[in-house]
C-alpha cells in the first residue's frame, strides 16, 4: 500500500516537474527591490500594516512563505524570535511563546487560529497540546502576535496568537497554480508530492469559488528494530519500585528484525473557499477543509543508546508497530457588512479532530510491573475533539481619531480521551488476583470532558495628538469544565478491572484589560508601551494507583499572567532598513507545570509564581539592489521564582521547553539573468539555544543550529528552485518523551529529533 502511494507521488511530482519545466518556474517579485515589503495584517481585529501595529508582531506573506519554501509550521517557528515548540511529528506540535510553556494543564498557552476560527487542541491528550499541522500553501499571510491577546482573543492566548490567513478567492479572474517537489533524505528515502489551487469566478465580481488541494510523502529517518534476547534493566533509583533504572545495552543485542524508516508520512488535504459578494458592503465567505496526516512511527530515537552509534532507532523486544493518525474536518462562515458608522463581522465555526496512536509499551510495562519477562503489549490512545464556535463583533471605520471595536464570544469543546493498555499475562498482578482482571488490563480510560466559555470584549483608541495614540481594552471571560472520568486497570486506584468513576466540574470568571500607548513622530518610527493581561483555565488531572502513587491532585486552577512591554518599529536609510525590538517582562502566577513523583506517573500542578523576561529583535536590511539580510532573536529568562509547597520544585528551577535564546540569520541574492530571467538564493541558518524537558527526571536539552539553502529560476509564471534542508545534517534534541503516554521509566528515554539532511526540487506554474 505504502509502495503504491510512494510511486504515485512520485509519479505525480514528475509530471508536475516536467509541465514547470516547459515554462522554468516560480512568480517571483519582480527584482531588483529597493524597500521592504509592507504586510497588511489584522492582529487587532481590522486593517493595519506590521509597522503601524503599535504590538509585538511578525507577519510573512504568502509570497515570502513560497519563495522561501516554507511549508510547514515548524519552519515558521524557527524565523520567527519568541517561539519555540516541542513536537514528536507533523500533529504533535505544542507552541510556546515568552517563555510560557504549554506542557501542564489542559489549555494551551499560545492562541491558534485559521482565520477567525479558534483551534483548540484535546483537552487530555497524552502527547499535550497538539495543534494541527497544514501545509502552508496558498496562504496569504502568517501573523505571530507576541504576548498576552486575552482582550481580543481570548483564553489560551496568554503568550501570545499565531494566525494562518487564508488566500481569498478573486472575483474576477480564473488563476490557478500546480506545485510539484520532489527530494531526498539522507538515511531515508524519497520524498515527493504536490499541491493544487484553481480559482473560479462564478459570477463576475460577485461570486468566486477556490479550491487547494495537498498530496505529499515524506520517507521517514527512525529505524524500528527487534533484539531477542532483550536485556534487562539494571541497578536501582531512589524511589523507583520498577525492576531497574538503567537500559540493557540494546545496541548489542542480537537483532531479529529491522524495519527502515518506519517514520513516513503521508499528508493529504483539500480546502474550499466560496466568496460571495452581492454588493461592495456585504461579504458572506464559507470554508470548508479537510486534511488527514498518516505516520508509521514517531519521530523519536532511544536514549541509550542515543544518536551516538550512527543510528537512529527505537529498540523492542517484538515486533509491534507505533501508527499515529490525525484527521480534521472543518466549516466556517463569515460575514462582514459595511455601514457608514460601523463594520459588522459575524464568524461561525464548526470542526472536528481524531487523533489514534499506538506506542510499544512492552519494555516500559515490564519495568513498571518488576517482572522478569517481557510481554507484548502495546498503549493506544484516541483523542476526539470537536468545537462549535461564534464571535460577533462592531468595529468603528479606519481613519477616524477615536477607533473601537466590541464584540462577544461562545465557544463549546468537547474532548473525549480514551486509552486502552492490556495483556491477559498481567492479571495476576492485579489487586484481587486474576479473576478480579481477567483481561490484564494496565490502564483503560474513557474520559469525556467539556469546556465551555463566553465572553465579552471591548477595545477603543484614541489619538490624543498628531502622534501620541493611546488604547485601553477589556474582556469578561466566564468558563466551565466538566469531565468524566471512567477508569480501570492496575495502573488505577482500585488495581483491578472494576471501573473507578468520578465526575469534576470546576468554573472560573474574570477579567483580562490592556493598556497601550504609542508614540508616532512620523510614518517611519514607532515607540510603544504595553501592559495586557492573559489567562488558560484549570483542569483535571487523570487519578493515579492510590497503592503506588499515593493521593494525588485531582485538579489544578487556571493560571494568568501580566505582561509589561516596551517596543520600538523604526524605518530608516529610504526604507531599505527595518529594525523591529522589545523588552518584555511578564509575571505569570499559577503556572500549570508537569511534574514527575517516583512512581512514574507524571500530572499536572499549579506551580506558583515564574517571571519570565528578554528583550526580542527582528531586523531587515537591503544592502544593495540584489542582496538583503534579515536577523532575528531572542533572550528568554523564564524561571520559578516562588514555588508553590508540596511541588518538589525549587526557587530558581527554569520553566520546561523554553530556549535561553534564539537567533535567525538569512541573506537572498536576487538579480535578472539574462534578460529573460531571474535568478534568486536564499541562505538561512536557524539557532535554538539550551533548554529542559522532563521524562522520569529533568532532561537538558542541547543547542543546535540548522542550515537550509535555496535556489532558483523564474520566468514570468513558472519557477524552478533547488533546496537542500538541514545542510549538516544535524540531529537536533526537540524534547524527550513527548509520547510518554502517563507512565515513565527512568531505564528509557526516547528524543524526538527532526528531519535529516535533504535535497530536492521545487517546482511550480501558475496560470
């Protein structure tokens, strides 16, 4: 099946290739460029450009994503100063942003939206607060806003909003674009596929349909191997009731069998877009879209061994595979209607997410249960959320001195989670002996659990002078949770298959102003300050084995955070040079954090207090005609400063997954070629600094820089490039048991790692 999708990919992307290559490729801006493109964004809910947004905020265009190959989110991360992320695969990415981490509590800390529409991840998957993962074609602009958005956007936002903005389908012409990329991986395999837009105007200037379409594989890098005999666990940790804590030497260990490059992934995604607009005041824009992403293993190797034995693999002692699979549906509407004194915009939306995955927990199940055998047993988890949402907001017209905007907000999530981990040869482990669990069961689960939410918001700004503006807003948020809890096993309180059953419910409201004041001398400087509020909701903590675990909290409180800002956006030398900085300090009390007791079963606290603080700098320079350089990065302090008792953590312990810093370094050469084409080169080198994780114990994570080149051709519609990714061939340390999937063992630890050196072509035609 893999080999038959494999060569009609392949097949795909050669035909794709050879029509761009009749015409040469890509639609490049016409060069030589003497200023820095201006992007249009709406970070504050209407019409404004990055440079007149008195807020932290980068913003990429459409064009930029595809001149630069940006094809995933993951790469957006890396350009972008303030982000970071920890992530085991396409679908199992959690955003991070100043410092706040996502990897306690249910919620996320950094908003995720498609256009207007809100994307919450489960509320209780075990891999967190994965966000889905599209490919980034046909976009018109990515928007990062930086820092706390909780008047405008909400709870999950507390760290800041990252925004994907469709392209919107043109009234009055037919277009279309086929994009064809074919490449390699080293230590892989071949990697290829496409994507597809056509625009249709139905009715002239009135009505436009527009439809994308995804269809790639990538070949994996991670190898799955058997050894039999497996060997057993060593020596012993403090605390630790398992058989041992340190890993047989799996790297000698006789091999049965190995599966190359189990790794793959196959992304396949459409999306619709009809405008319709029956007079220049009135807009009704529906979407629709699907995407499924389909993988055969995670992106994760053992540690030990580690990278260290020129392999990277994951080692058991069967042969049980690990898929992993995420499909979302999605529909929206939006309509927007024009008077005098005010705008409208009502946006609805409806989606759903399944995400099933499976995870060898044969070697961490025989360490848990001190047993001398292993057992072949595997952990699946099914998450399925699905989210109704409806904003209605008035917003005053551009241009005049004093500017607001009022709105009101309903969201209702629903997340079910469910696990299932069990063999028949452990029932007579269980409390009561075997008859009391006949089936083996280590854990089992089904938990539904709701959050809804409302609010109302309200922003207003006024232009005291020429170039002083000042803006105040503010946003009463009222939620409620409710989970259901059905478990059983002998990883659960009673031990045995009787089902424990708890019903929680926990309810917040209050309040997240902002305040901000920008000065404004002239069209080419900017100097603002900022104070903002954000804030995520508590949750529920899955209950642990009273018998090894003891009492453990059943619920944590929503956690908030201030942030003071103070910024600059400077435009000099005729605009050929942009220098874009903060400094930023933020107090974040309640910090939902993960920990780790002895018995391995890993929940969530508030933590207490963490400041987290740094300047961040974006800037862009056109040294001449044909060459630019842009330079961002970033200085994160984030750490604990007063611990909560009773969380084992220490004053001054860093807050996980956040860098110590990160910095972005690129340079493009743009020139005609003669007379007939032009040439373009991209170098880019992406930095991440140290950082920590946690498994069974805190982990520290390396520095690591990653090296991307590009270049290519274009004539008129068509474009060719050639790109080599992760140059060095760099395997970087992204996080540690981000599947952990609630058991840890201190024996193993399993790094998720990125993409190796690969090189290819890129191809597209637009027409």
């Amino acid at each position: 099946m893999i080999l038959r999708r494999k060569g009609l990919i392949v097949t795909t992307s050669l035909a794709a290739l050879s029509v761009g290559a009749a015409h040469a490729q890509t639609a490049a801006p016409a060069i030589p460029k003497t200023k820095i493109e201006e992007v249009v964004v709406t970070a504050e809910k209407r019409s404004s450009t990055v440079q007149k947004t008195p807020m932290s905020i980068t913003a990429i265009s459409g064009a930029t994503l595809a001149k630069q190959g940006t094809v995933s989110l993951e790469e957006v991360v890396r350009d972008v100063p303030g982000i970071s992320m920890r992530s085991a695969g396409p679908g199992q990415t959690e955003l991070e942003m100043r410092g706040l981490a996502s990897s306690g509590g249910s919620s996320p800390t950094v908003g995720y939206y498609l256009n207007d529409v809100p994307l919450s991840p489960p509320a209780a998957a075990l891999n967190g607060k994965v966000v889905i993962d599209p490919d980034l074609f046909d976009l018109n602009r990515v928007e990062v806003l930086r820092g706390p958005q909780g008047t405008l956007y909400g709870s999950g936002s507390m760290g800041g909003t990252i925004k994907l903005i469709t392209q919107a389908p043109d009234l009055t012409r037919y277009t279309g674009e086929v994009e064809g990329i074919l490449s390699g991986t080293d230590g892989g395999g071949i990697n290829g596929g496409g994507n597809l837009m056509a625009n249709f105007p139905l009715i002239n200037d009135k009505v436009a349909l527009r439809i994308d379409g995804t269809d790639k594989y990538t070949s994996g890098w991670i190898d799955r191997i058997v050894v039999n005999p497996f060997p057993f666990e060593s020596g012993s940790c403090p605390g630790w009731y398992g058989y041992g804590c340190i890993r047989g030497n799996v790297a000698n260990a006789p091999v049965t069998q190995v599966h190359k490059d189990v790794n793959w992934e196959l992304l396949q995604g459409a999306r619709a877009d009809l405008l319709i607009k029956p007079t220049p005041d009135l807009s009704i824009d529906t979407q629709a879209m699907f995407q499924q992403i389909t993988m055969g293993g995670y992106s994760e190797y053992d540690e030990p061994p580690g990278d260290g034995n020129g392999v990277l693999a994951h080692y058991q002692p069967y042969n049980f595979a690990e898929p992993f699979s995420d499909s979302f549906r999605l529909i929206a509407n939006s309509i927007h209607y024009s008077l005098d004194w005010a705008d409208f915009t009502l946006a609805s939306s409806y989606w759903s997410r399944e995400e099933k995955q499976t995870m060898d927990d044969s070697e961490t199940i025989q360490n848990l249960t001190a047993t001398d055998f292993f057992v072949p047993i595997g952990y699946t988890e099914a998450d399925y959320s699905r989210q109704y949402s409806e904003e209605f907001r008035v917003a005053s017209p551009s241009g005049t001195r004093l500017q607001w905007i009022a709105g009101a907000f309903y969201s209702d999530l629903n997340s079910k989670f469910w696990a299932w981990n069990a063999n028949p040869v452990y029932a007579a482990i269980s409390a009561g002996g075997p008859s009391a669990n006949p089936d083996g069961i280590i854990y089992g689960a089904h938990t539904p659990y709701e959050l809804e939410q409302v609010a109302l918001f309200g922003q207003a700004s006024y232009q005291i002078t020429h170039s002083i503006r000042a803006a105040v807003g503010l946003r009463y948020f009222r939620y409620n949770s409710t989970e259901d809890i059905w478990q059983n096993g002998w990883g659960e309180e009673y031990g045995n298959a009787t089902p424990q059953i708890i019903n929680i419910s926990t309810s917040s409201s209050g309040f997240t102003p902002s305040f901000n004041l920008s000065w404004e001398p002239d069209s080419n400087l900017t100097v603002y300050a900022t104070a903002s509020k954000g804030f995520r909701p508590g949750g529920v903590n899955l209950p642990g084995p009273v018998s090894t675990c003891g009492v453990l909290p059943v619920t944590y409180g929503p956690d908030t955070v201030w942030n003071y800002e103070l910024g600059e956006k400077a435009r000099i030398f005729g605009n050929r040079l942009t220098v874009n900085g903060d400094i930023f300090f933020l107090n974040w009390q309640g910090v939902q954090q993960i920990v780790t007791p002895t018995c391995g079963y890993p929940y969530t606290v508030n933590a207490g207090t963490a400041h987290s603080y740094g300047p961040e700098l974006e800037a862009t320079a056109h040294v001449t005609d044909e060459v630019s350089l842009q330079a961002s990065g970033t200085y994160t302090s984030s750490t604990i400063v007063s611990p909560d008792a009773g969380t084992g953590i220490a004053k001054g312990t860093p807050v996980l997954n956040i860098p110590k810093y990160t910095a972005d370094l690129s340079a493009d050469y743009d020139r005609p070629l003669l007379d007939k084409y032009d040439f373009s080169a991209r170098l880019s080198s992406s930095f991440v600094g140290p950082s920590t994780d946690i498994a069974y114990v805190v982990h520290h994570l390396e520095p690591y820089t990653l090296l991307n080149f590009r270049m290519g051709l274009s004539e008129g519609p068509a474009a060719i490039y050639l790109f080599a990714t992760n140059l060095t061939n760099k395997h970087a340390q992204i996080t540690v048991n981000n599947t952990s999937f609630s058991w840890v063992t201190p024996s193993l630890t399993r790094v998720s790692t990125n993409q190796p050196r690969t090189i290819g072509i890129d191809m597209t035609y637009k027409f």
